[in-house]
C-alpha cells in the first residue's frame, strides 16, 4: 500500500525502494507489472521492457505487459515493433474484454499505418 501511493504521488524512487523490500517476501507477477511502471515513469525503459518480459514469462494469458512492451518500443526500434506488433495481432488472451480490444485495434492501426 505504502509504494503504491508512493506512486500516486510521483515519488518514484521511494516506490522503487519499498518495492525492492517487499520483493525480499513475495515475488509476483502484479510486483513487477508495478516495478515495470515505475521504471517507465523514471525514464528507464530498458528496465521497464526487461520487467513486463519477465510477467509475460510469470503470465503468458496477460496481454498488458505485451501491450506496454509495444508502447515503448515504438519510440525505438521499427523491426522490434513490427515483429512484437504482429505477435499481438495474433495474441489470445486469456481474459478478452475491451481493453484487450483495444490494445488490438491499436496494434492495428500501428500495422496499417506502415503501408
């Protein structure tokens, strides 16, 4: 609870810290969706792709962690989008709702928009 309102609040590096002690008793795939969040938020995208592969690993079912995979490799590297873009496209999810819909229509729209 203590790192996620450090979250809230933008103190990031506090959050990361509390999570790093948590980690220490429990190690589960939503601790590093958070970790991969706070990575993202501190500008360290490297870290933040190396924690949303590991929950994809933990979660194979989850699209989420794919998804933000994608946002920031947009920002980098075309071959790497456009292969993890096509992966999404034919990705079943475990859960299917809207928000995976749309996460999908986006991938979507991101493939039509190279041609």
């Amino acid at each position: 609870a203590c790192m996620q309102a450090q979250m809230l609040v933008g103190d990031y590096e506090d959050a990361l810290y509390s999570l790093n002690l948590l980690e220490g008793f429990v190690f589960t795939a939503k601790l590093q969706m958070d970790r991969a969040r706070i990575y993202e938020s501190l500008g360290k995208m490297d870290e933040a792709v190396r924690c949303y592969q590991l929950v994809q690993a933990m979660r194979p079912g989850l699209m989420e962690p794919l998804f933000a995979e994608f946002q920031i490799l947009r920002m980098k590297s075309a071959t790497q989008t456009q292969r993890l873009a096509i992966r999404l496209v034919n990705f079943k999810p475990k859960i299917r709702n809207s928000r995976t819909d749309a996460m999908k229509a986006e991938v979507l729209r991101y493939l039509q928009n190279l041609n």
